[in-house]
C-alpha cells in the first residue's frame, strides 16, 4: 500500500451497509486516520406523518420505525400517550407488553450475533446463529401473529391475550435457545480467530462512553452501569428480578459478551414473566381524543435508550411526536472507535453498536460544500450568504427590491 | 499433433480442468453448505454461474488500462493449466515430466496471484487497488512456508520432478508419515493461496467489497472465476501429489480414481477449515505466517535432513 492518504468512501452502497449510510475514511496504509458519518439517506419523514394521523394510526407507523425493534418503538410512544391521558393499563396488558419485548431483544440480539459474525468472515456463526433466531420468529408469530412488525399494542394495553396451550410452547423454545447460546458462549470465549478479531477492536474507555453518550450495550461493555429497565422501571420491570450485563473489556469483544449476557438474562425474565403472570383483563378503553399534555417516555430497546416525545392538543391527532432512536446516540461514538484502527476493522466496529440507520434518519445535518463546514448558521447570516451568493451569479437584490417597491407604489 | 491438441483441450487440459475445477467448487460449496446446516446450490450450479456470466457485458472502467485488465484472466487461466499438465494423474508419471518441474509448478502457481494484483491494480478503482496490493502482501506471507513445505519430502526423495518423487514415496511408504506436519503447513498456506477463509482478506466482501475483482464483470470475471477454480484443484492436486503419494501400482484405471479421492480429500479439509475459523486481519496474517507458520515448515525441512542423514 502506498504510505500516501487515500480517502475510501463506505456507502451508501456497499456490502457491508444494510442501509444506506456513508462514511468516508481517510486510510493511511491499512490505517484509519480519520472518518466522517454522513446521515440522512433513509429520512422518511415519519414524525411529520405522525401530526396528520390519529393516535391509533400512529402506533401502527411508529411501529414501522424500525424492523427489528418495532415493538421497542411502539410500545415506548404508547408509554408517552397513555401517560397523557392518565390511563392506568392492566396488569396482565403489561406482563404481555414485557413479555413481547424480551422476546423481542431475544431476536434482535441473535441476530446481532449473525451480523457481527458475517462482517469478520466468520459466515458459520451467520448461518447458526439465524437459524436458532427462527425460534424465536416462530414463537413470537404464535403470540402475536406477526413475526416482525407484531402489532400487539394498543392504547390501553395490548390486542391478544396468551392462552394456556401456548406457554409450554415458549418455555420449551427457550430452553432449546438457551442450550444453544450457551454453545454461542462457548464459541464466543474460545474461538482463537474471533477473540482475535474481536478483542482490542474499537477500544472506548468509561469516560468516553459516558461523555460521548454512548447507550445500551455498546455503554454496557464500557462498564458503565446504565439501563433504564433497571434505573427507571416502566412496564412491569420493577417486579422482575434480572442482572444488568456489564462487562470492562470496552471492546467489540465485550460488546458480544454483553449481548450474550443479556440473552441469558432474557430467557430468565422470560419464565418469570410467565410464571409470575397475573388474571384479569389486558386493556382498558382509551378515548380517542387524547386531552392536552405532554410527555417522555424512556425504554430500553435491545440497541440502547430509546426515547419518544408526545405533545397532545386535546385533539385525536398529536400535535408532536420526537423519536430519538438508541443508533443516534451511539454513532457518535463509532467515528470516535474508528480513529487509529484498522481498515479491517471497519464493518464490525460499526456493526458493533447495531446500528439501525433508518430508524436513526430524522433530523437533517448540513454540511457546506466549499468549506466542509457543518456549523449552523443565524438567520441574518444566512440571508447575507443568500445575498452574496446570487449577486455573483449577477442576480442583485438591490436592484429587483427597487423594482418591486416601485410596482407596489404604482399599484 | 492431434494428440497433443487433445492433451491441450480436451484431457488432461482445458475440459477437463475446467469441468474437474466446477465439480470441485461444486464440492466445496456444498459441503460448506451442509456444515453450516444449509442446504446448499444443486450440482450445476457453479456452470449456471459460468454461462450467466459469461452472457453478460464486459464492462472496463473508464481508467483502467485495458489491455492488462483484458489480458489478467486469461493469463492467470493459462498458466494454471500449464502447471496442471505436470501433474500426476494417474500413476507415479505425468503426462509432461522433467528434472525440475516442481520448481515449474510452483513458479507458475504465482502467477495467478500476480495477474490479480496487476489486473486489481490497473482497474483504477480505490477498492481494487486495496484488494490488490493486500494480495501482494499476502503473497509474501504464504509463500515462503508453502515452499518450504514442498521442499521438505523433495528434499527426502532428493529430487525436484514431481514423477520421481511419486516414486521414490512408493518405494519408501513410511516416508510420507515424516511429512504430515509439512501437510497441515501446506494446506494452511494454499488457503492463503486460494484467498479463502481465514485468508480471504484480500476480496474481503465487508470491507472493499470484491477486492481486486471489484471491477470485473461478464466474461472476463467468468474466466477469472473459473481460473480460481481450475486453481483449488492444481493447488489439491500438487498436495496430494506431494504429500499423499500412495497406493500408485494399482494401474492407470485404479490410479486415476485414488487421485480424484486424493484431490477430493484436499478439497474437503479446505472446506472444512473455511467454515470453522474467522477472516483474519491481514496484520494478524502476516504475523501467523511468519510467526508460527514458518518456523514450523524449517522444523519440518530440519527434521527430513536429520531423517534423511539417519537413513543413509
């Protein structure tokens, strides 16, 4: 390789990428010496859509933010409508929410696993890994009938009740996933190819983590202690007895560790989600016109915090709707990692904070094209560049306010 | 002169290398299928790929240097030929041999990863050139333990034609247990060789997307496939020559079938290998090679002059 820079752009097609996303790398050699994100391929407008829909139509569209978490995102805007309108959901409703949701990280997560293994070449543990997530796919179309996309919300509680029959169905499921990632450990741990590829890859120390924002496991192998079904209960987590999974190696390696973890922890909510399940109703009726407010609601999605705003005006439409996706908070964090690593290294140190551009596209960043600047400017700066700009293409302001004030004046 | 275009084209050369290379393509996909609990592509699936390919346009880039990037494949394929007609197929003599063509045989292996460099590099693409130049380094790494490896029973039969070798391991049968650990070696590094797994760093997927081959299409990435190929089963074929060179008395009919089980048992420990390791960082490659790899193929050259000294 020449010891020249080169600059090698990463999408927004490329095989790594499953979305649309680009980065830009400066390498040196093999070596990375600095890299830019580029957001913004995927923005489908989804908050914007929100405002001219019903609440009811909203959950389904929040629920389409992404295809992995979809539950995380439904289940976290309905959290915020229904503290608006004060609803008080039924227990068994949110034992049912709970258990959808861990059934959800149990999905993600080994897919995770299966992408994490394609992008260093290991396509074995792709293969294994996706196949053991079918599990998973099959249990959660039983309960829900759906396998992504499950539409098991509604405002109030959720829209099918579990039935007797079905649960030696998913205890037995889980304990044959539970075998199986045991063995995924065991890969994990002794495998001499992957530990090298994985281990000292994508270093962030605590300190970075904390201060760059960084959230779910990709905070969680940094050693730092911060899950919000842990710090801020929502649902019936306040009930459950589970570990928060951290792990201080700060690398991609203790990032698949932490994951693993939380596998196991999820097989064991999951029986106790069960065993613990109370009678009774599963939803409440809810009005359709939400009376005015607003509100926050935290939830932790299998990437990390996941964060939606509601604003209500009394009307059935929301007035507001924020998403900010866990990938946002994290992809900070990957152009950080990336420094001083290697070429190689790419695909999973930005695998490895699982990263889910479509969900993550809302706000818009610009970059001046004569510059490469990012800053934002004011409004009065903006209109002088506007000027500036046109009066060197010979189109003068001046001249045309004349012109129009003198129009105005004859009229 | 017929028998001589029959040898070039027909058996042992083109047809029947190229059929014998989708078989065994065929072969390792299908396994590396089934260890990874997939069902795998049908039979012809690998000639499928080839006439699709080959019915589709042949793009050049607008700065690639056409006539190397035209030329590579097909002198990468050329030379994997030349190189499988000394080749013994089915007894302990080639259909070409001479003193020396060991040294022919694995000179001419190097060619092919040369064409890629050259045709990666010339294609002018940012992708390519990073494919390209990892091939290179890669070259330096694998070589110089698969040459020792070889050079270690060559050195016990005290020849360099791959014929006489055969010979004198039919003669001396417990001799090729003293290379078992060159074999492993051996192996190891034509997976280097064959850019697969562990080392398949320089066409990478994940990272610069098809590596050297980024740019081809059509035709000439059908004759490029092919000679990758045509490549795994001269690669097999040199290792079960030189470190499985038994049971060779049997006739031509027997000898013929044993060399096909031979190739096939080579193919199916690459499989193999591929599917339970990782793609290794080419810093970390470089490392293993010289590290541990290489001394292992001098202990091996060491221990078959002490063997030989002792058997004098």
């Amino acid at each position: 390789m020449p010891e020249r820079e080169v600059k090698l752009t990463i999408g927004p097609q490329h095989p790594m990428l499953k979305e649309p996303e680009s980065f830009l790398l400066t390498l040196r050699g093999e070596k990375i010496t600095d890299m830019t994100v580029r957001l913004g391929y995927n923005h489908r407008g989804i908050e914007k859509a929100c405002e001219g829909r019903t609440y009811i139509q909203d959950m389904y569209l929040v629920e389409r933010v992404c295809g992995i978490c979809s539950h995380s995102h439904s289940t976290c805007f309905i959290q915020a409508v229904e503290e608006i309108a004060g609803l008080q959901v039924p227990k068994r409703g949110l034992y049912i929410r709970t258990l959808i949701s861990e059934l959800e990280r149990i999905h993600s997560h080994l897919l995770w696993l299966g992408v994490a293994g394609h992008e260093i070449g290991f396509d074995t543990l792709l293969m294994y890994t996706w196949r053991d997530r079918e599990l998973v796919m099959d249990i959660l179309a039983l309960l829900t009938g759906n396998r992504v996309n499950y539409g098991m919300n509604t405002i109030g509680g959720v829209r099918r009740d579990i039935t007797a029959e079905q649960i030696p169905q998913i205890l037995s499921t889980i304990d044959t996933l539970e075998e199986r990632t045991k063995y995924y450990v065991q890969v994990g741990t002794q495998e001499i190819t992957l530990r090298e590829r994985l281990s000292g890859v994508g270093k962030l120390s605590k300190e970075d983590a904390i201060h760059l924002g960084a959230v779910g496991p990709t905070a969680r192998a940094s050693g730092v202690n911060r899950d919000v079904r842990h710090d801020d209960p929502y649902a019936v987590y306040g009930e459950l007895s589970f570990n928060v999974i951290t792990d201080d190696h700060s690398d991609v390696y203790g990032r698949t560790l932490v994951r693993l973890g939380e596998l196991m922890e999820a097989y064991k909510l999951v029986r106790q989600i069960l065993k613990q399940m109370p009678e009774g109703p599963i939803v409440v009726k809810a009005p359709r016109k939400i009376p005015a407010g607003q509100a926050i609601s935290r939830y932790e999605a299998p990437r990390g915090e996941d964060v939606h705003y509601v604003k209500a005006n009394g009307s059935d439409k929301p007035e507001r709707v924020k998403v900010r996706a866990p990938t946002l908070a994290n992809v900070q964090v990957v152009a950080h990692m990336l420094k001083d690593g290697y070429l190689a290294d790419t695909p999973i140190v930005i695998a490895a904070i699982d990263p889910c551009f479509s969900c993550t596209d809302r706000a818009i960043a610009t970059t001046n094209i004569d510059n490469g600047r990012t800053d934002r400017m004011d409004w009065p700066t903006l209109r002088t560049y506007g000027i500036d700009w046109y009066s060197k293409q010979g189109i003068d302001f001046a001249e045309l306010n004349r012109k129009l004030r003198t129009m105005r004046e004859s009229n | 002169m017929t028998e001589a275009l029959f040898n070039i084209f027909v058996f042992p050369g083109f047809l029947f290398v190229a059929a014998f290379g989708l078989t065994a393509e065929y072969i390792d996909r299908k396994l590396y299928a089934l260890m990874q609990n997939r069902v795998g592509p049908p039979w012809f699936q690998p000639l499928a790929d080839f006439i699709k390919l080959s019915a589709k346009e042949d793009v050049v880039p607008q700065n690639a240097d056409t006539l190397v990037f035209k030329m590579m494949p097909i002198i990468a394929m050329t030379s994997i030929l030349t190189a499988f007609l000394y080749m013994p197929m089915w007894g302990s003599k080639a259909l070409f041999a001479f003193k020396g063509d060991l040294v022919v045989v694995i000179y001419l292996l190097t060619v092919p990863t040369l064409t890629y460099f050259l045709g990666g590099w010339y294609s002018r693409s940012i992708y390519s050139m990073i494919g390209a130049a990892r091939s290179l380094t890669q070259l330096f790494a694998y070589e110089i333990p698969l040459f020792l490896s070889i050079l270690a029973p060559a050195m016990l039969a005290d020849t360099w034609s791959l014929s006489e070798m055969s010979v004198y391991f039919n003669t001396h049968p417990w001799a090729i247990l003293c290379n078992l650990l060159g074999f492993v070696i051996a192996i190891i590094a034509l997976l280097g060789k064959l850019e697969k797994v562990p080392f398949d760093i320089p066409e990478a997927e994940t990272e610069i997307v098809a590596g050297a081959f980024t740019e081809y299409s059509g035709r000439l990435l059908a004759i490029f496939r092919l000679a990758i190929d045509m490549e795994l089963v001269v690669g097999a074929s040199l290792l079960a020559a030189v470190f499985l060179p038994f049971g060779l008395n049997y006739g031509p009919a027997a000898g013929f079938a044993l060399y096909i089980v031979k190739v096939l048992f080579v193919i199916g420990l690459i499989s193999l290998a591929r599917t339970i390791v990782a793609r290794l960082r080419i810093d970390q490659m470089i490392n293993f090679c010289w590290k541990v790899i290489a001394p292992l193929a001098f202990l091996q050259f060491i221990a078959d002059l002490i063997i030989k000294g002792a058997t004098r």
